[in-house]
C-alpha cells in the first residue's frame, strides 16, 4: 500500500475497536462478496451451542488474563 490508502489505514489504527469494527464490517460489506448461507447457518447454530453450554454450566471459561499469559509462558514472548 502506498498513498491514500496508507493514510487511511493509519488514520483507522487511531480509531476506538468499536468504531474499527464497524469499518472492517462496512468494508467487507462493500466487497459484496457471495452470501454462503449453509456457513453462516452453522456459524450461527455453533455460538448457539456454545452459549447454551455456558449457561448451563458444562464448561470451564478460562479467563482471557489467564490464557494470554499461558500463552506467553509457553512461547516465552
């Protein structure tokens, strides 16, 4: 990238993630890439499921703290 785009991308890194979220969504929105719905259906069913195991107690939530710093121990970074 070079110009006008590397303006507008550093420009975006100076944006809260909320606001960044929003213009990776409008932008991948614009591409008007083909729809695939069996994936966005199973997508959809999967966080389902998962929010359901939660509520119901059948899995441990690790919190984020705690895996990043797994990570880093484990990687050493």
């Amino acid at each position: 990238m070079s110009g006008l785009p590397n303006r507008i991308f550093d420009e975006a890194l100076s944006l809260p993630v909320d606001e960044r979220i929003l213009l990776v969504d409008q932008l991948l929105c614009s591409l008007n890439l083909p729809l695939q719905p069996d994936i966005e259906r199973a997508w959809q069913e999967e966080a389902e499921r998962r929010v359901t195991q939660i509520e119901q107690g059948e899995v441990n939530l690790i919190p984020a703290e705690e895996v990043f710093r797994l990570i880093r121990e484990r990687y050493k970074r």
